[in-house]
C-alpha cells in the first residue's frame, strides 16, 4: 500500500508471509513481527517534486510487486510539486467485503447477502483504464474498512474452524489473527489492491472497525466491560488498526519522532510491546486524528471514536489534549481546510434536534427514569453524533466560524467537512453567526458497499422532512437544550447508493461530486453521478 507522498518522500506499507528486508527504489526496511504475522514500512526519500515514479517491491532482492501478468497499470508514486497543483481527493467510508459475483452484488438486504456493487472497485477499474495523470492525490478512507461484527461468510468459516462460536462473541472477530483476515480480506480484490498500491491512503476509524455503536456513552462501555471476550476484542482492534491504518498515516518526520515506533519495529517480535502501547492507552493518551498538507490545502482528519469523553454531564467528542491539537490545526492561512471526521457533523435537522435532545434527557433533564428510557433509546438507535456531543458540536462550529471569518488567519477559499458513517449522500451549507469570508460545507458520502434496508431508508428519509423536523425542535427545547452555535441547510440529498465521492481543489476553486457504481457494458461495474457541485470560486 501506497500511503504517505510528499514532495520529495513517500512510505510504502507491506504485509508479507515470512521475514524479510523490503526494498523500493533503492531504499530498504527490515520486517517487524506482530502475532506471527510480518510488516514493513519503507520510506522512499529523494524523489524529485512533481515526478511520476514506476516502482517495484523486492524481498531479499526478488522482485514480488507488481504480480507477473498483472493486467493493471505499474504502480506509481506521484510527487508533489513545490508550486502545488489541483488536488483531487477521492472518499467515502463503510465497505463490506463480499464477492464481486451474484447473488452478492444484487442490491441490499438485511443480512448483508445482498450488499451491490462496490463503488471501490469500480473507482479502481476506472482509474486502471486511465493514464497517472488522473489518479486522485489521496483517498481517504473514513472508517469502517472492516466489519468485525459483521463477517463474510469465508471468515465466519475461518473463525469456526479456529474456536468455538456458540461462545460469546460467536461468529465476530474476537483477536488479532481473526483482524489480519479481515484486512487481507479487504484490500486483496485485485483491482483495489492495485488502487491501493497507486493511489495514497489515509484512513480514519469509526465504530464497526470495533464494534457497532463503539463509546456511545459511558453506560455502553460499562457494559461491553462486564463481557469476559470484549478487552481481547478491543485491544486487539486497536493493535491490528496500528498496524494497518495508522502507521501509514504518518510522515516520515512524525514516524522519526515516534517512540513507539522505534520501539515497536526494533523489538524484532513486537506482539509485546505493541498490546502493551494499546492497553495503556485505550482509554485515551494515543491521538489517532491526523493532518496532511497538499500543497494549499490543509486536511485535518479527526477521531471522533476512541478519543470520547463519556463522563455524564460533560460528554466530549474528543478529549481536551485533542481540542488542543485541532486548536492549531483548524486555521486559516490555507487556499482550502478540509476537515474530515467520520460522523456528520450537520446531520438532518430532525435527526440533531433528537440527538441533542435525547442527551439532554439521558444527563437528567427529565429526571432519573427518563435518563434511563433515554439511555435504552440511544443505544437502540444510535444517538451518538456530533450532536449528541451538543457541547463539542458548538465548540467545533465556533471553530469554524472563526477560521471562515477570517480570525484565524486570513479566511481560506472553501472550508469543507467530509463523512460518512450514515449509509446515505447529501450536501449541505453551513450557515454561520456574523457571516463569513469562506463559504462552508459538509458533504457526506456512504456506502462504498453496505447500503441500507428499505426499512432504514424511510427512516432516515423522514428525518429530511419539516414536520418531524418541527417536531424534534420542540423536544430539543423542552429538554433545554443549548442554542446551536451555526446552523445548516441540505442543499442535495439525500442519496441511498453504494457510492464514492470526490473532492477537487484548484486555485481558488472548490467542487465536490459523488458517483454510484452501476452494470457497464463490459460486465464490470462503471460509474454514473448523483451528486455535482461548485462549492467555491473559480477554477484556473
């Protein structure tokens, strides 16, 4: 996997079956070992800006990657240029991995039998038809890469053949061996491997790369605490999420100063020291959020999971040593700031309104058996965004007002929120107290390949409509809910497809699209737009 690339760096991310040193364009790495299993992470420097770089991979000199007969295009690294260039992010989040052949690409059920076609790999076959020119500078992928409660059926049979599934958790991953499948699942279909190996990653975890509604609140951890199976669980999401994701988030400057990496890769076995990181750690004191600069645009990508302060009374989205962080990150000075988190942040006004209510009546507004029936409702039907974090929800668009206002540095040209999470698309606009320099706006963009059950779809649909939004604004008040610090229009939406979106930055320009995969003549999946907008300025 092609994961970080700057203007004169890049890291090469390898998982391999036996020990070996990794080389990649004249720069090697030994292998270090976690539970049996060998990694290497190499960081290519002295590349010229702006270039387009062929690579292979070779262990102990043989030439392994690309495949012999490979029918895609050489993996390449593309540089950034010192003067910058249009950047083009492709996103999305929530993928099931599940056969590219029927009856598994026929639209959705409720037992993911059904789960349609994969917008991933219909991104990836369509890149693989064009030249390096139009691959996008980063894909982002912004959680749930893997489901550990909701396995395929050749990982349900790899569980059954190792242990016992009539025991808790039954057919659900419960270590780190069962974690490595998922991910090999994940990302070995040969055309995203080929994306991923051409394209850099960034990545963000939300709750199914855990568990379903993962630090909803603090009664939700108590229980999932009582569960014997669930500290093997969670420590070993965390540990392969290292490995698999956030090693590969980092430059090779934050990788240098990273003393559990250098820990880490000279232990030679380092199973021991990488449990024992995550451990202690768990709970808060590891920040997964994480920035990357692409010329003039700055990306600030936010853990809105595992950073949870779940305290009643003064619930946060993420901790205080966090806000410090995104304090300095969340500025202006930049052509564009891109947040990323992987819950919406402006949700459809119905659903905010009964988030922020229902957190309020769990808190005690309605006194002590009300907190209780509230408690049972948010975790029955996941009340855990940004709005249910009421506090964190003003704190974060008290940010962003500033940053667009211009007082934060001069205003950027677009600020733009990028999630998923919901299993639906939609655009909207933020409106902010003051006015503001920047236009602001939260797009949304999920499934990949997990799309929602009919039943589901109305749901989430009346939630768009203004009498249950009415409705909900009512019960906000009457539980005494805080005013909201900006408020929002969808302007699009919303969209219930497997889906991919992407985001391009050029000049002063911003625009956003989101496509869905569909049948091609050809037999493989092609995509087709729902979703096209100029979000700012002026193109070059």
């Amino acid at each position: 996997m092609l994961r970080f690339v700057g203007e004169t760096q890049a890291t090469i991310w390898v998982e391999l079956d036996e020990p070996a040193r990794v080389e990649v364009l004249g720069r090697a790495a030994s292998t270090f070992e976690v539970a049996g299993h060998h990694y290497a992470l190499v960081v290519v420097e002295g590349l010229e800006p702006g270039a387009t770089v062929p690579y292979q991979v070779a262990l102990d000199g043989r030439p392994v990657w690309p495949p012999p007969g490979s029918p895609f295009p050489p993996s390449v690294i593309r540089t950034r240029r010192l003067d910058g260039r249009r950047v083009r992010v492709a996103f999305g989040s929530c993928r099931l991995a599940r056969p590219n052949r029927p009856p598994w690409d026929l639209p959705a059920s409720r037992d993911h039998t059904h789960a349609g076609l994969d917008a991933l790999r219909a991104l990836a076959l369509r890149l693989a038809r064009g030249g390096p020119d139009g691959l996008p500078d980063l894909l982002l992928l912004l959680g749930d890469q893997v489901y550990a409660d909701a396995v395929s059926p050749e990982t349900a049979a790899f569980i059954r053949g190792r242990r016992d599934v009539s025991r808790p958790p039954g057919d659900e991953v419960a270590d780190f061996e069962e974690y490595t499948r998922l991910y090999r699942e994940a990302w070995t279909e040969p055309a995203v491997r080929w994306l991923l190996s051409t394209v850099p990653t960034g990545t963000i975890f939300d709750d199914h790369d855990v568990h379903d509604d993962w630090n909803t609140s603090a009664a939700w951890v108590e229980r999932m605490e009582s569960r014997p199976w669930w500290a093997e669980r969670h420590t070993s999401a965390l540990a392969s999420y290292w490995v698999y994701q956030h090693l590969g988030n980092r430059s090779p400057a934050e990788l240098e100063a990273d003393r559990d990496w250098a820990r880490i890769r000279s232990a030679g076995d380092a199973t021991g020291p990488l449990r024992e990181a995550v451990r202690t750690r768990r709970l808060g004191g590891w920040r997964w959020s994480w920035r990357r600069d692409l010329g003039g645009v700055r990306l600030v990508t936010v853990d809105s999971r595992c950073g949870r302060v779940l305290d009643p009374g003064r619930r946060s989205m993420v901790d205080e040593p966090t806000w410090d962080w995104l304090e300095e990150q969340v500025t202006g000075g930049v052509e564009h700031l891109v947040l990323a988190t992987t819950l919406p942040f402006a949700l459809p006004r119905a659903a905010h309104h009964l988030e922020a209510w229902n957190e309020a009546v769990c808190d005690g507004a309605w006194g002590d058996l009300a907190a209780r029936a509230g408690e049972r409702l948010r975790q029955a039907i996941d009340l855990e965004h940004w709005a249910a974090f009421h506090r964190s929800f003003n704190r974060l668009g008290g940010m962003l007002a500033e940053v667009a206002a211009g007082r934060r540095g001069p205003a950027p040209s677009s600020v733009t929120l990028l999630s998923g999470d919901v299993h639906f698309a939609y655009l909207a606009e933020l409106h902010l107290p003051g006015g503001a320099a920047s236009p602001v706006h939260q797009v949304v963009c999920s499934p990949f390949r997990n799309p929602l059950d009919p039943r589901l779809r109305l749901a989430n649909r009346l939630a768009f409509t203004a009498p249950v939004t009415a409705a909900t604004a009512v019960l906000a008040r009457l539980a005494g809910t805080a005013p909201d610090a900006v408020g929002w229009r969808v302007l699009r939406g919303p969209h219930f497809d497997n889906q991919v979106g992407e985001l391009e930055l050029d000049g002063r320009a911003a625009r956003v699209r989101i496509e869905r995969p569909v049948a091609g003549p050809d037999g493989q999946p092609a995509l087709e737009p729902l979703l096209a907008r100029e979000l700012a300025g002026e193109r070059r």
